[in-house]
C-alpha cells in the first residue's frame, strides 16, 4: 500500500508555510526576549552583591591605605582568550575565593567586545585601583591587554593569561558556536543548528573558518590599539611578544595547564594556595568541554597552515610555550614523573655593616 497522503490546495499550503514563518520568528523574538532578560537580571544581581559587599564592609569601618599591605592591596587580572580552558581555570578561582579570603570579579563587556572605549578605559582603571573593598581582588574577562601606566597609576596590576595553540582554539570556537558545552548544556548558541563540520567548513571556504578567525590571540595580548587588530600585522605581533614578556607575570599554555596552576600557586600563594590539590583531586566540577568536537583531518590542517595569519599565530604561540617552558625548567624539579617547585635558592650573606 502506498503512504496515505492529504492533498492540501496550494493557497492553504502557502499560507501553512507563511504561518509556520511567522511562529518561528515570534518564538526566536521570545527567546531573544529572554535572554536579554536574564542578561538585566545578572547585571541587578551583580550591583546587589556588589552593594553588599561594599556595605558590610563599610560597617566593619573604613580601611585606610597604610592598613593595606603588599598582599591584600594586590590585584590580579586575568584577561582571558576564548577558548584556551579560560572558565576551567577561572572557576578554580571562584572555588578558592573564599578560603583564601580574595574577591573574584567578572568583566563582563557588551557582546564580549575586547575593546573597551576611552572612556570605560578610564572607568576601569579607576575601579581597579581604588575599590579597595575589592581588594585582594581577581578580575577576569574577554578583554584585551590595557596599560594602565599611561593612566598615571602607581601600582599596575598582576596580568596572567593561558594561550591555545591556534587551530585547535579556531576548532573549539567553532564547535562551541553550535553545540555548546557541558557547562551549560541548555543555552542557545548563536550558531545552534548548522551541523556543517570544520573540514566541510574549511573545503567550502566558509566565514566561520577562514584563517582571519585565527587572528585573535595576537591582538589580545597587543591591546587597544588599532594596529593590534590590523589581521596579520608584524607590529602587532611584537607588541604582543613585547607585552607577553614585560607586561605579564606568567602565560600558561592549555595543553600544559596543571603546571601553569602549579607554577601561580608557588609564586602567588595568597591566591592560589591549593589550586593545584584542587586541580588534581577535585571532582573537576571546573573542568569544561566543548560538545560534539570533531577533529579536523590533515588535508584541512595543511590548508590553514598555508595561510600567513596562521603562521604569525603559531609563531606567536610557540614563543609564548617556549618563554613558560623556561620558566617552569628553572622552578620545578623531576622525580619519578612527577614535577615539585624548588625551595628558595638564595641566601643574603657578608650583611654590612655589622651590629654590636
């Protein structure tokens, strides 16, 4: 027997279509509805803690600046790469806040815009250095590198960054877009739907792939100035190895990111004091992975490799691997597999002048 089938005349089956039309769009208004809800929500919550931090801490009496010393008046800021397992560490923070007695901070900018406006420039180096409220404080963020010496303050804060290497990030971004993660698996994705795969994506030369879209950790760590996001700029990239070694205390590297927290929690323990326990032994509630990530082939790895955008990234990349590599060569030891921090390897000696 053949499939039964309803014969609908054209004019009803045009206007089905157009019906069907109108409900999809009425339902994609509602949801945009409610996100924006629920962004307004999260920003009056945010004022409201903020507002009862600075009150409990205005009943607890004022705290001058000579009550402030080098460990609680220290700021960190953590000017995140999409991308590079950014929320697993940042949430370590968040699970340590309280412990080790630090206030944790997130920058949240409009549409994740990395660079911010004269005038929030401004803004934000003001909250930075006089919330004192704050203080210890970790801030964290999509945001590019901003020097805050060209503000005239006296004491910059602590950067520290985690970097990916770059097509492995583009793969994440791209999958994320459309399937989301584990950490909130039910929110809409501004992509959700398309099931086109990187390799389709790369062969058919597609926006969401192109080797532009590598352009994004180079920038990030050059700043707010315009030729940081100038697409392949040399000066660009040496501004950012510039800064990468000058201006921040450490960048990890996600394939190596036990080490990087191992590294933060020796050299800045009032922060950090057992991150790398947590890390190793914790029920990994801080861990995040991208869903449906399908590994691209070599054909498609080869073509994007061609590309000069890759190229400069991956320089980039490899400069900033071989600079923590350094730096975790002359602060850990080797034992049985296992990596433990040196004790302090210097001593003062022949003190002058002598006292009686």
């Amino acid at each position: 027997m053949g499939l039964l089938r309803i014969m609908m005349p054209p004019k009803l089956q045009l206007l089905a279509v157009v019906a069907f039309a109108v409900a999809m769009l009425f339902l994609e208004n509602q949801i945009q509805k409610l996100e924006e809800s629920r962004s307004k929500l999260e920003r009056a919550i945010a004022r409201h803690e903020v507002r009862e931090i600075e009150q409990r801490h205005t009943m607890d009496g004022p705290r001058q600046d000579a009550t402030l010393d080098e460990e609680e008046d220290m700021v960190i800021i953590y000017n995140r790469v999409p991308k590079t397992a950014s929320t697993s560490f940042t949430n370590i923070a968040y699970d340590l806040c309280a412990k080790n007695k630090y206030h944790v901070l997130h920058i949240n900018t409009t549409k994740n815009n990395p660079v911010m406006s004269l005038q929030d420039q401004v803004r934000f180096v003001k909250n930075i250095t006089s919330w004192k409220e704050m203080k210890p404080g970790f801030y964290h963020g999509h945001i590019s590198y901003l020097d805050f010496a060209k503000f005239g303050v006296k004491k910059k804060p602590i950067y520290i960054n985690v970097i990916r290497d770059p097509i492995e990030r583009l793969v994440s971004y791209y999958y994320f877009l459309r399937f989301g993660d584990d950490y909130r698996p039910g929110l809409r994705r501004r992509k959700q739907g398309d099931k086109k795969t990187f390799d389709e994506c790369v062969a058919e030369g597609g926006s969401d792939c192109a080797p532009e879209k590598l352009w994004l950790q180079i920038p990030f760590f050059c700043g707010h100035s315009s030729e940081c996001w100038n697409v392949g700029s040399r000066w660009a990239m040496d501004q950012a190895k510039y800064n990468l070694v000058n201006e921040y205390f450490l960048v990890g590297v996600t394939e190596e990111l036990e080490d990087f927290i191992m590294l933060l929690e020796a050299a800045l323990p009032r922060f950090f004091r057992g991150a790398t326990e947590l890390y190793r032994t914790g029920k990994k509630s801080h861990l995040r992975k991208t869903t449906e990530k399908k590994l691209p082939t070599k054909q498609t790895i080869a073509k994007l490799q061609q590309s000069d955008i890759w190229k400069m990234e991956n320089e980039f990349y490899e400069f900033a691997l071989e600079q923590f590599q350094f730096i975790r060569a002359h602060a850990v030891r080797e034992k049985d597999g296992d990596l433990y921090i040196l004790a302090q390897n210097f001593f003062y000696e022949k003190i002058y002048p002598k006292s009686n």
